[in-house]
C-alpha cells in the first residue's frame, strides 16, 4: 500500500500535538474547516458528532463494536453508528472524512456489504480492494478542463513534466485533496517514500478558488456519483501511485528541483518487458 525504502512499519505519534497539524501545510484544509489549532488536546467522540453535517450516521466509542461482536462494515451498515478508537491519529482523521465526505463514506459502506453478502465476509473480492485502497489511500487529483494532461503525466509517471515543468498549474487548475484517511495519518510524520493514489476528478473552470465548504461539497457529490459506477474503481486508469511529498507546496524540500531526482521515490513508469 504506502511504504518507503527500508520497509519500516510506520508508527503515529503518540500524543497529540497541536503543532503537527499547523506546522504541515498538508493538513490545511482540516485546519480550517475544524479549527484544529484551538484544540489543546484530543477532540472527544462528542466534538466530532458537532463537526458533523449529515446527523443520520454519528460517531460513538469503539468499545461498543468490541462489545457487539458484529463485524465493523456490519455495525455501521446497520446501527448508522461509527466505531472510533480515542487518542487514535488513524480514526480521527477516519472521522473527519466522514464530516467531510459524508455521501461517498455511506456509499463506501454499502458496497461492501453488497460485495459481502455476494462473496462472503472473508473472501475480499476485487472490488473491496479497491473500495478499501481508495478509502485508505485516495487522493481526488481535481483537473480543471485546461489541466487535464496532467492525469495522463501521472498516469505515466512523468512526475518531472507535471511537478517541475507544469508546477505553477497546481493549485489553480490542479487541486489535490486527500480523501485517504491512512496517507493523513502517515503525513503526521512525513517520510521518502510516502505514496497515495491518485483518483482524477474533472472538475469546472475556477474550481480552485472555490471557498473550501462548496469545495468538498462538490466532491463528496460528485465522488459518490462516480464511485456508484464500480467500473470507474476497476479501471486501472484510477488509483495510480502518487508521491505525496512531490506536490508542490506539500513539502518543503521539493521547492528545490533536484528533489524530483530520487527514483527510488519518484520511479519512472515500468515498460511492457518489466511488467506492469
């Protein structure tokens, strides 16, 4: 899934800190959308249920899934209730998704349970894996209608020609968003090798100066309409490798072009002979 050179298991921080969060310009949108900079310490189960905009599903404590038995897809399907670990980096953002995305993280459930009761609870079928890798590990690359070669440089991992070449078209007619709640939790300690994967979203013209509330407004609608078409997440034009740490203005050392250079990051695309 998201690994990097020396195939160190990653570990989130202990503790909460306020700074992780204002220090990454990763984590902007959440900063401003939830005010995380006044919290000093976890936001509890009753903070996020108030961040919530869809009141038909709510946020309660983990320990009630243990004490269910049922299984997590099962409990949420359902009781339209979220099991959430506290002081957990992984769950916290898992339910800020939910605040933000709240259309597509309900279709997300359904489809597995459709998926479960065609193909059992322990056979995952192609299309779970899917679900869960997009859920995991999605970034919605957002491509206004003069930015769309950009999924294709991608695509073909000409990370140079859109990240160097083209770096002024991000953030005005390229606008990345994380809906990957692990690649958050990873970027709490930003590493070389850190990878998501891309899901592209044409978007409209002036999409990018769009107030961020219209902003995931639109894509939650517009995710779950795709995502409602399951051929879009078999197609293998979606979900292609994307060097978090590449996108400009994400991390700070790539303002320096030779940044771009490590191919042991930023791997060029495999040819036919090498396999896909």
């Amino acid at each position: 899934m998201v690994k990097n050179a020396t195939k160190v298991r990653f570990t989130a921080p202990l503790q909460w800190s306020t700074a992780i969060i204002t220090s990454n310009p990763i984590f902007s949108d959440l900063q401003q959308l939830f005010k995380l900079n006044a919290c000093a310490d976890w936001p509890d189960i009753p903070a996020l249920n108030g961040w919530r905009a869809a009141k038909d599903y709510q946020f309660v404590d983990n320990a009630l899934l243990a004490a269910d038995g049922r299984y997590y897809e099962h409990f949420i399907f359902e009781t339209q209730q979220i099991p959430t670990r506290a002081e957990n980096w992984h769950d916290f953002f898992g339910a800020l998704i939910w605040c933000l995305f709240p259309k597509t993280k309900a279709l997300l459930n359904q489809l597995h349970m459709a998926e479960i009761a065609e193909h059992g609870q322990q056979q995952r079928s192609k299309l779970r894996n899917k679900l869960t890798l997009l859920d995991e590990c999605g970034v919605l690359v957002c491509l206004e209608p003069e930015q769309l070669e950009h999924s294709e440089l991608l695509r073909q991992h000409q990370w140079q020609q859109s990240f160097v070449t083209k770096r002024s078209d991000w953030w005005q007619g390229v606008r990345p968003v994380i809906f990957g709640h692990a690649i958050y939790e990873m970027a709490t300690m930003p590493f070389i090798g850190l990878t998501a994967k891309c899901w592209f979203m044409p978007v409209p013209a002036g999409f990018g100066h769009w107030s961020l509330t219209d902003t995931y407004t639109f894509l939650d609608e517009k995710l779950a309409q795709q995502i409602a078409n399951t051929s879009l997440l078999l197609d293998n034009q979606q979900l292609t490798p994307l060097p978090l740490l590449g996108i400009p203005g994400w991390y700070a050392a790539n303002s320096e072009h030779r940044f771009y250079s490590n191919v042991e990051y930023f791997r060029p695309k495999r040819t036919a002979q090498q396999g896909n």
